[in-house]
C-alpha cells in the first residue's frame, strides 16, 4: 500500500511537472503565437510555390527561400506600409478637407436615379437637396464627419504600425519554416501519429489540405479582386490609388469586399467625369465587388475536398469569433471534427473498401 502511493504522488508530481512547463512555455511564447500561426498557414498554403521555384533553381533552396520571402514583403507588408504611412502623414490632409470642398459643385441627379425602384424618388430628392445646398451646405454637412474620420485617423495610425511589426515577425518565422519544411511536417506527422495511430495521421494531412484550400480561396481572390480594382481606380484617375489599392486588399482579406472603396471610387468618377464615365465606373465596381461568390468556391473545392457548407461556415465562424486569423483555423477546426466524426460514423469496413477504391 504505501508504495502504491508513493507511486501515486510520482505521478501526480510528474504531472503537474509537466503541466507547469507546458503553462511556462505558453507564456513565454504567447506574443509570437499569433504570428507563428500566421507563418504556418502560409508556409502550408505556399509550399507547392516553394519546391516549384527550388526545381527551376537546380535543387537550391536558399534562393528559392530568399524569394518566397521577398514575395511575402512585397504582397503583405508594402500593402500595410502605405496603409501606416498614410495614416500617420494624412491626417492634416483629412483635417484640411473641408477647404477642397469649398469648390466642389454636385450636379443634379440624373433622370435615371429617380426611376429606381423604392428608393429612386427618396435618393433623387437628396441628392437634388445637396446639389441645391451649393458647396457651403455640402461643407456645413460634412465637417461634423471629417473631424471624426480625422481623430480615427490619428487613433489608429498605431495600430496599424503594430500591424505592421507583427507582419514582419511572421514574415521571419515563414522564412524559417519554408527553410526546414519537412522535418516540421515530419515532427507533425508523427505527433498526430502518437496521439491516434493513422487515423490522426490522416487528419494532420486534412488539416493541411483545409489550410490550402481556404487560403487559395481567400488570399487568390483577394488579390484578383484588388488587382482589378486597382486598375479600375487608376484608370479612373481617382486620387490616392496606391492607398486605396491597399485598402482594397485588407477589407478583401478581412472577408468584407472591395465595394465599400469602389462605390466611393464611383461616386467621385460621378462628380468629376460625368454620369458616363460613372456608370461604366458603376458597373465595373459591381463585376470586380462580387466576383468572389464564383470565384472562391472554386478555388477553395480544388484545395480541400470538403463540404463547401463546412468550408464557408468555418471561414465566417472564425472571423467573427477569432478576427483575421479565424479564416484560416475556423476551417481547419471544422475539417478536424468532420473527418473524427465521419471516421467514427462509418463502419471501418466502408473504410477500408473507400481506401482500396
């Protein structure tokens, strides 16, 4: 008896032992944790890049590396860096607003918005109210907001600069992962392998996959997306295109769309170049705006074959319940708990006659 609960507090004491390392080692790597993550999800979206850039540089991987990396700059921090750099250089720039519009006229509303349905005669009237107010009721209306998007403007410039940090912190760690990809694959392999024999060793590849797909559906289409718009804002000549050409591709990223700048970007094409030029505007802002509902579905079924309910549910889950990184773990929680459940549901022969197939 005595020696069973001297094994008993062993145990109990190794435990514990290791429980505190585990809190420990949390603890001190929990400001990098967002930003391994981060790394991970990329590096797992990206690797088939990598080894087709390794192959075209006769088995290196340094410089193979060294691109990935220059790449990660230039399509996740110059976006960020303008962003940050207009923020903390433009707040004068929103404060002094109200004088530019001093000269702007607003042009009547054109027949046609009067003929839209429900809303037509009600947007037809303020907007021939606000054209009739002349440029000092436009400015009288509109400084009460100025001055609140100029105090945004300056409280967010830092938060957007801390963005910017952890960018740069993720974009060293991807450096490091896409350096020794397989031997951390290997280490994940075998780690899901302990905890459940093949059965987890299937989920890690899952797991993998889920990471691929959503990213090939989210990152490709938001770059599609603000690539295209991009070049209708310039081609417009709409001011501060590289800046809203990075807004695009955050508000893009972050699941809302690029409409919200495109229908400010049509609204000014409306007031400078005539109802013509706005309507092609118009038009082009709604094909590139909603172009996501036909083109993601795909991109995300070539990367992971899973339930697109399940897929969408995890992407929209996350954001909300996570932020920005939840597009990506959403999914894979999803696709984790789908295949365990899947795999206890059906009968281990339908199993191993769904493998021989």
């Amino acid at each position: 008896m005595t020696e069973r609960r001297a094994e008993l507090a062993r145990t109990t004491l190794g435990v514990l032992f290791i429980l505190a390392l585990i809190v420990g080692s949390l603890w001190v790597l929990l400001p990098f944790i967002a930003a391994f993550v981060w790394a991970a999800t990329i590096v797992i979206a990206t690797w088939p890049v990598l080894l087709w850039l390794e192959r075209r540089f006769g088995g290196r991987r340094g410089p193979a590396v060294l691109v990935m990396t220059l790449a990660l700059l230039a399509v996740f921090i110059v976006p960020i860096g303008l962003a940050a750099r207009a923020m903390l250089t433009g707040v004068d720039d929103v404060a002094s607003l109200a004088s530019l519009l001093s000269g702007l006229t607003v042009p009547a509303a054109p027949g046609w918005v009067a003929g839209i349905p429900l809303v037509g005669p009600k947007m037809a009237e303020s907007w021939n109210a606000m054209a009739s107010a002349g440029p000092e009721g436009l400015v009288e209306k509109l400084q009460p907001y100025l001055r609140g998007f100029g105090s945004w403007f300056a409280s967010h410039a830092g938060t957007v600069a801390s963005l910017l940090v952890q960018f740069l912190i993720t974009t060293v760690f991807a450096a490091v992962l896409y350096s020794g990809g397989e031997a951390w694959a290997d280490w994940v392999r075998r780690f899901a392998r302990r905890l459940a024999d093949e059965r987890g060793d299937r989920v890690a590849v899952l797991a993998a996959q889920a990471v691929r797909g959503v990213a090939l559906g989210v990152v490709v289409t938001a770059l599609l997306q603000t690539i295209l718009g991009g070049i209708g804002v310039m081609v417009a000549g709409v001011p501060f295109a590289a800046v809203l050409t990075a807004l695009m591709f955050l508000l893009c990223i972050a699941q809302l769309g690029p409409l919200l700048v495109l229908i400010a970007a049509t609204v000014w094409v409306y007031m400078h170049s005539g109802p013509v030029a706005g309507t092609i505007m118009l038009v082009y802002a709604l094909i590139v705006g909603l172009m996501d509902n036909f083109v993601r579905p795909v991109l995300i079924k070539r990367g992971a074959d899973l339930p697109l309910l399940l897929i969408f549910t995890g992407v929209v889950g996350g954001l909300v319940s996570l932020g920005l990184i939840g597009i990506f773990v959403g999914p894979v929680l999803l696709a984790v708990t789908y295949t365990l459940l899947n795999e206890w549901v059906t009968p281990a022969g339908a199993q191993r006659a769904s493998g021989t197939a």
